[in-house]
C-alpha cells in the first residue's frame, strides 16, 4: 500500500539529515531514563535512539507521521504522542532529557508559542533534567531569494511513481525565514504534477531562546553545535536546565 503522501513527503524532505544524531546520541547516553522526542515525524530521531536501547516516546501533531513511526517501531522501546507540542501533557511522566531535534522550536510561532512549550517542558522535567533545542545558523544571511546554484532535489520511486522535493529560494519576511519547495511527481505513464510547498521558520537567536528558557524558571547550560555541510546550513543546540 502506497504511503500517506505526508508520510512520503516528511521522509524525502526530512529522513535522509543525519549531521546531527550523534548530538541526541550522546546526551540520550548521559540521561538515566526516557527521552523525549519532540517533532518526532515519522522516527528519524526516535528509531535512532531505540535501535541503541534507550526507550523514546515521540511527539509529534501529525497523526500520519506517527502511524508510520509505529509502523516501523517494531519491537523497539518506543510510545508515541499524538500532541501540539505548546499543549504538552504526558500525564505524570518525567523525562531526563527532551530533545527538539531539526528547527522545530522554530515552527511554534514566536515567542507566544515558544514560552507555551518551554512552560510544558519544564513541568515533565526530572529533577536536573535538560530540554536540548536545535535552531539553525545564521538563516537571516541565507535569505536572498533565489539560489544562485539550486541545491540537488531530493528523488524517490515508490510504487512506479517518482517524487521529487526541491528547494529553490528562501526569502526574508521579517521576523521568520521561508524556505521555498517545488513538490513534484511523475507516474508510470509519465504523468506530472508540481505544487509549491512553504515551511516558515521563526527568526531566532541561541540569546533569545535562552532568555525565553529562563523566564519560564530553566537554567543555561552550554552550547551544543551540529556542523554544517554542501547541503545543509549548521544549527546551534540550546540546552536548558530544570
């Protein structure tokens, strides 16, 4: 059976990162206890860990995405969480660590939306717990519009269709970043569709999401980093501490 297309898209777009699993490696080595995965998707992350041992729930807002990461769970020590992250309720669980692995913080809509989450993080903290964030590097500079020299698309057949996910500008808009895609498919009998898919990134600073940490009565802690590469842009790893 052919997969969700969120599923398709959230894996062409999204499963292939792997620059920063030895960052969630190492701190999910250093936790005694489950990890949280926020933005899980359909497991990048998640499966990582479990395959390792520790015991992982993800949370994620698309049901889709969270179906197939069961899917694929197998046996693996994995729960799943079907939630907006800003309205976090894992009833009376606590996590040593809670990852927020790929800019997700940055989807949460502003300062609004990041003070919602942080305030429902620290509440499943564990005593000395940490809520580790991913947010990209320096994305103000990278929004020029066009790519000079268009990253490669990301390509996939399943069952006898091709999908193709291209990133072809980001612009500025002010207080969030827009990273532009060109979604397309062909099928057997050369069929073709093309539609414009936009992810908007709320501008944010390793500064900004530590003082928004503290406000909500979570310690600074230092920096993590995940290095840049040709295709992706690095991203500083903002740790914040019950």
């Amino acid at each position: 059976m052919t997969p969700d297309p969120d599923v398709i898209w959230h894996d062409l777009e999204c499963g292939s990162y792997d620059l920063d699993l030895r960052t969630w490696r190492e701190l999910a080595e250093t936790a005694r206890g489950p990890v949280l995965d926020v933005g899980a998707g359909t497991g990048r992350v998640t499966l990582d860990l479990a395959r390792r041992g520790h015991e992982v729930v993800a949370l994620d807002a698309d049901g889709a995405l969270l179906a197939a990461l069961r899917e694929r769970a197998g046996g693996l020590l994995v729960d799943t969480l079907h939630a907006d992250a800003r309205e976090l309720d894992a009833g009376d669980r606590r996590f040593p660590l809670i990852i927020v692995p790929m800019q997700t913080v940055q989807l949460l809509g502003g300062n609004a939306g990041r003070t919602a989450f942080l305030t429902r993080a620290r509440a499943h903290l564990t005593e000395d717990g940490i809520v580790a964030l991913a947010i990209a590097d320096a994305l103000e500079g990278a929004a020029v519009g066009e790519f000079s020299e268009p990253p490669k698309p990301e390509m996939r057949e399943i069952d006898g269709v091709v999908y193709s996910s291209r990133a072809i500008a980001i612009t500025d808009e002010g207080d969030r970043c827009a990273i532009h895609r060109i979604r397309e498919t062909v099928d057997e009998v050369g069929a073709h569709t093309a539609e414009d898919n936009v992810v908007r990134l709320d501008a944010l600073d390793p500064a900004t999401l530590e003082g928004e940490g503290r406000s909500v009565g979570l310690r600074v802690l230092p920096r993590g980093s995940v290095p840049e590469s040709d295709e992706y842009i690095g991203s500083t790893v903002v740790m914040l501490g019950a």
